[in-house]
C-alpha cells in the first residue's frame, strides 16, 4: 500500500475501548509515515464511507489522538448496517472501491464484529475484479464475546469488569438491608444470544454463599420451579439473594422472557426487560420485596471501570492492524491469542477473515456450573485475566472524566452524491 | 460519658459512603481510649440494638477497619424501623434504655436521615426520665440529600457522581449509534421526592446541546405534550437525545408516573419503572427507537465511583460525633456548613436534632431551568463541588475492588430476649 492513505471505519454497537483502537491506528500510521500515508476515518461507519463523509485525522493534534484511548462511545460514529450479498448489491461495492480510488486509499480498516468481519472479507476479495485493488482488514471488536478464531473480543473485558463490580457493589447493599427490606436483587445484562456477559458476574462469587447466588443464562432454559426454589434456599440461608439474567433469557420453548406474553387484553405491548419480569415473580410467587436494574447502555459505555487487560488489547489490535497493512496483508484480522492462563500471557497474530466471517463464538458448555446458575473453574480461569487490572480515565477539577469530542473536519468530496 | 462505651447504629437505606463514616467513629474512639471506652455497632440498626444483637468493634483490627472507608453498603447491617412514639411505645424506649444500662452504653451514635434524627432526639430526651441518663448524636446520611440544616447530606455527593458520569458515558454512545440506531436514551435514577439525584446529571450539560437534554423532576408535574415536543427538538438538532428521569416524576393530579395505569384489564399490576414508561411513550408517539436503563441499587453501591468530597463528609461527621460526644453534647448532629462556594470549602458543626427531626429539605425552586428539563446556574454552584474529586478502592488482583466483610463477634447478651 506504500505510502497510500487508511480508511478506518467503527461498525455495530460500541464498546468502552473501541476509540482506544482507533488511537492506535492513528498513532500506529503516524509512526509509519512515509509507508502509510493519512488515516482517514468514515463518518457513522460504512454509512460514512458510501456517502464519503471521511474525517481527515491529520487535523487531530497528538493530545486529542492520546484522549481516545480513554474515551467511550464510537467517536467517529458508527452504525448498523450490513452490506449485502456482492450479487445482489454490486452497486454498494462498487460505490466503496469509487470511494477508495477517489480517496487513495491503499488499506480498509474495518472495526467491528462477525458482520464486519464478512463485509471486510468480502471487500478484500472484490477490488481485483472492480479495477482497484485494495487491501482489507477486519478490526476485532464487540461487548459480546462472540467472535470466533481470536481468544477474546475487545470491548468483552470491560463490561465484564463493569457487570461484576456492580453486582458485587449491589450485593453488599441488599445484604445490609435484607433483615428487613428488599430481599432478592435483580440485575439485567446484555447478551442476547450468549451468556458471556452474565457469566462475569459469577467472578464475585467464590465460595457458595457469596453473590450472585444466581446466574440466569440464555443458553439454559428458563425453569420457574427450579429458580424460585434456588431463591428461596438462598434467602433461608444467605438472607438475601442475588441474580444476574442475561436478556437473552428464554422460556422452555425458546422464547425470550422479555417477549413472552407480553400483550395485555388491550393488546398493548408490556414494557421490555427480563429483569423486571424475574422480578415480579419472585415478589408474586415467594413474597419477597425486591429491587432489579436494568444496566442497558451503562455496562457498555463504562470507561471509568473498563479493564486495563481489555484496553491493551484494543490498542494492540489497533497497532497490530496497522502492521499488517504496511505489510501488504490482507482479508485477515490480528486476533488475541492466549499463550497462558496463569500468569496470563497473549500475543497478537493475524487471521483469516474467511474462518471468522458470520462465524459465532458460543459459550462452551462446560463453562456453565452443573446446576446452571453459575460458572465453572474453568470459565473462571478464561475469564479473570480479562478483567484484571484498572486503566481510570484522567478526571477534570468539575469532578468529571475527561472525555473528548474533538471538533472534526471532513475532507473535500469528490464524486457524486451517493444514496444509502 | 467518661470512659463509657459508644453504641453506632446504621439506619435506612445505605450509601456507598456510610461505612466510611463508621470507619472514622471506630478510628476516633480508638484515639480517645480512656476518655470513651469501646464501640459497640448494633446489627442489623436499631432492631439489632433492642434484640441485643451488639458487635464487639475491639475485635477488628486496623486495616479491616480502614477498610470500611472504601465498601459500600452497611456493614453492620441496618434496617427501615422507625420508633413510634414515646406515648404509643414505652415499651421499646424502655428497652434501648436497658440496654445501654446493661453494656454501660454513655452515649448512642444513630447514623441515618430524617426519621433517625427524631429518634435519636427522642432517645436524647428520655433518659433522665427513665433513671439512665444517655447522650445521643445523630450522624447524618442519606443519598436523597433531603436532611434539614446540613448543606448537604454524606452520601448523597456519590450517588451524583455516579449519575453524572453515568449519563455522560450513555450519551456518548447514543450519540455514536444516532444516525442508523437509538436516537433516545432514558436513565431512570431514584429520588422519589425530590429532584436532587436526578439533578445531578444536569452538571454533564454545559452547552444547549449537551446532554442530557432533559431531565425530568419530581418538582415538575409530566406534560407529554410538552416532554415529547422536547424530545423530537433535540432529535431533530442534535440528532439524539439523552433523557434522566426521577423515579418519582408525577402526572399532573400527581400521581406517580410509574403508578399511573398500571394495571390491566386483569387487575394485573404492570412493571413498575417509569424509565420503561417514558420510553414506550416515545417509541409510540415519535416513532423513535429507544433503550433504557434503570439504575437501582447500582447507584447507590457505586463506591467505585465515589466523591471525594463526599467521602471526606463521611468520615468528618463520623470523627466529630465522637468528639462531640467526648465534650459530653448530646441531642445534636454534626453537620456540614458551606463556607465558600469558590473556592470551596466547608466545616463541621454541631446542630440540634430538635431543628432537624422530620424535616426535608427540599430542592429550592430556583435551582430548575426556566423551561423545567435542566438546572440553573445556582443548583450547578451548589452542585458541582459535591462530586469533585475521586477515590477509588483498592483493587485486587482479580480485578475487583478489595471490599471487606469481616467477620462480626457480637458481645454475650445481659438481658432477657425482646420481641421488637
């Protein structure tokens, strides 16, 4: 790609240390001057990039590319769409090598996750036969943990710090109060289709009776008589019982929790959310007053507690990505491989994006404990070292982390409109 | 109370900072050997002190003790009591009285909001008459910052920092995700009768077009009209809007929100929440995708995220009770007094618990934006330097925060059994 420009892109939802990858990049080409030329990063993710809105990073003076490795949210901006099929959405593709040749762009990096990771693979096999070659490569990065081939996703780390001091903060209130108050809390995760987030919260709970009490995993189903009958032993015997439910949760045919029956007679939609769902059971069904949060966004967004070990792998794919590129790779990914448990050792090493593309890393089934409500040793051991170690953002004297939202400049366009 | 024991009690809900206060009572007391005897902490609050139930603190030793200053939640145990009337409940007066007798208790250290302070005002009044003359000191505690007299309540300076860099964090995602995903974000945060809590997520808002655009106040009866309108403004300006409502936000015959409705066609109670409430209401109305979060317990246990400055509150009324309990005061509570805005800086004083004893204190009316959704210039003067500074945990190698659960000796019991 020698001395061509980088189009760097965010895709899908954000993570806490997705900008911190982005800083790598930038720093990583900076670096690499004369080899690589400017990064450009895509406006809204591949939206941007289509319409060629690129944002010219040159223009970021060394603080402000320093100030993202600390700051949470998708600072380019990111989006939620997935290219379709070559056959049937030429035109796309064809608009993205326009934007590339347009732009002198030599290498496309893309951030995201198993979607992302096809759109790169693809991209990475079509510029050949479009008249442009170009490099491509996938950048990992999800809160879901879902990614084959690498050892761990960045973005994973940090929400699975968040999810267990929370629970383990929550916990050592309701046990303050349980004597005479709320006996049994509540705490909804994202992870939709695995419970890699939930499993987090099993980290606090050492010996039987510490908390959570109780992990509610989408990949087990959901059995009303065996969960209140595991509330019930552990407020006899606890005094209070804690719960972690993925909102993937689902009933014994398959069903979401969150879904199911969830239209009144008036045919109104019941307001969403598994946790307050759980919830209404136990109060409904035990008698026991409860409390539930819902951590939605917050366990996605939380810089302030994200995990050091989380955060050096994002830079080191970031940095990782940019090597590859200047070492003329292409269609593949730099992943985390484990090297040890204990110490924990990793290193990066590149893959390819076919065997990552629309593939989905489930949670082994050894993973969950055998009476399904927590985790085993051996989850424990993959786990722990992915939240190990504090990385605090810098805090302004107003007592707030300080965050950037740089001023961006868009570089001038030269094609023709373009509509999604 | 020359050389007599202190008995410490913890009351009501807890806050990420009360175990501080209890380090610093435990600390003092050490420091004045000879002038108080020991501490005693009933378990469990005010019910653990009528049962007998009284933890032998001299069994802890210096580092578990320093390490009350950084665990959230009630280490003792507390509870929601509150002593009825002297008139109606001799009984249970009579009894704290033998109980002070019996472990030759000089003074009682209740540490908790409104309803603590009258009875710890009661207790102080009660004494003589029932032939043992107590000292009592109040210690003032609540996240919902509503004590009378104090400037602001211990506890409470955690819980805003917690909102605001929560809603801050949010934002910043939502803000990345705008184009193509959720353009709404809901933060539901407590405080069911004033607006305080919520409040704090106003010190993120600089500019019009920080977030949260909104946030909705207790103080402020719910007009859809209005709200919505508000909400499609800063959509269609800023692309997305961040919303922090108050659990307790009413309709206009004030009805609590999250209430109002809530049961179907089949008597069926709804789940509560008026986070959930507010977005539904959006997604129907404007037709905008929506996530919410409720934050619940989470910040209210938050110590990872606590204020200096409210820490350093906790443990100056933990350190003065005692003083004051030294100079043989009793009916008071040490309270903090604002000396100066800017730079800021305050005191600790003593104040009656008669002017204190069922009060609230409410969020002046001149602290609410003129249009109802933000705060003024006057509420972020008095707001800000609550949440300056932080003070993070020690954490462990594991990654999670080294919170402490010693293990308790209660003292052997004197007296007969007591049914509260």
């Amino acid at each position: 790609m020698a001395g061509k420009n980088i189009l760097y892109a965010q895709s899908g939802g954000v993570t806490p240390v997705i900008n911190a990858t982005a800083g790598a990049v930038i720093e990583t080409a900076r670096e690499c001057r004369g080899r690589v030329g400017n990064v450009l990063a895509a406006e809204d993710g591949i939206i941007g990039a289509l319409e060629e809105r690129l944002i010219d990073t040159s223009r970021l003076n060394e603080d402000e590319v320093a100030a993202l490795s600390h700051t949470p949210g998708g600072a380019f901006g990111s989006c939620r769409y997935k290219l379709k099929a070559i056959e049937d959405n030429r035109r796309e593709y064809q608009r993205l090598i326009d934007v590339f040749r347009a732009h002198d762009i030599g290498c496309f990096l893309y951030n995201g996750g198993n979607d992302s990771a096809d759109t790169a693979w693809k991209v990475s096999q079509i510029g050949d036969s479009l008249g442009y070659p170009v490099q491509c490569i996938g950048i990992p990065k999800t809160i879901d943990n879902d990614l084959a081939v690498t050892d761990c996703s960045p973005g994973f780390g940090s929400v699975a710090k968040y999810v267990a001091v929370s629970i383990l903060e929550a916990s050592l209130d309701v046990m303050s109060m349980a004597s005479t108050s709320t006996k049994v809390f509540i705490l909804e995760v994202m992870g939709r289709h695995a419970g890699w987030i939930a499993a987090a919260g099993g980290l606090v709970r050492r010996e039987e009776s510490d908390p959570p009490q109780i992990i509610l995993f989408p990949e087990v189903p959901f059995d009303e008589g065996r969960f209140l009958r595991a509330v019930r032993h552990s407020v006899e015997n606890n005094g209070y019982c804690s719960v972690v439910v993925s909102e993937g949760l689902k009933n014994g045919v398959g069903e979401f929790l969150a879904d199911a029956g969830t239209t009144d007679a008036f045919g109104h939609r019941q307001l969403g959310g598994v946790g307050p769902v759980v919830a209404q059971l136990v109060s409904e069904q035990l008698g026991y007053k409860h409390h539930w949060a819902v951590a939605d966004y917050l366990q996605r967004s939380a810089r302030h507690i994200a995990s050091k070990t989380d955060l050096e792998h994002a830079r080191a794919v970031g940095r990782a990505a940019v090597e590859l590129a200047v070492e003329g790779q292409t269609g593949v990914m730099p992943v985390i491989r484990r090297t040890c448990d204990d110490p924990y050792r990793w290193e990066v090493e590149a893959a390819s994006l076919s065997g990552i593309a629309n593939r989905e890393s489930k949670m082994p089934e050894n993973f969950i404990s055998a009476d399904g409500f927590g985790i085993s040793a051996s989850c424990r051991t993959y786990l722990e070292p992915l939240i190990r170690g504090e990385a605090f953002p810098p805090f302004g004297p107003d007592g707030l982390p300080e965050y950037v939202r740089p001023k961006f400049s868009l570089v001038r366009r030269k094609l023709e409109e373009f509509e999604v």
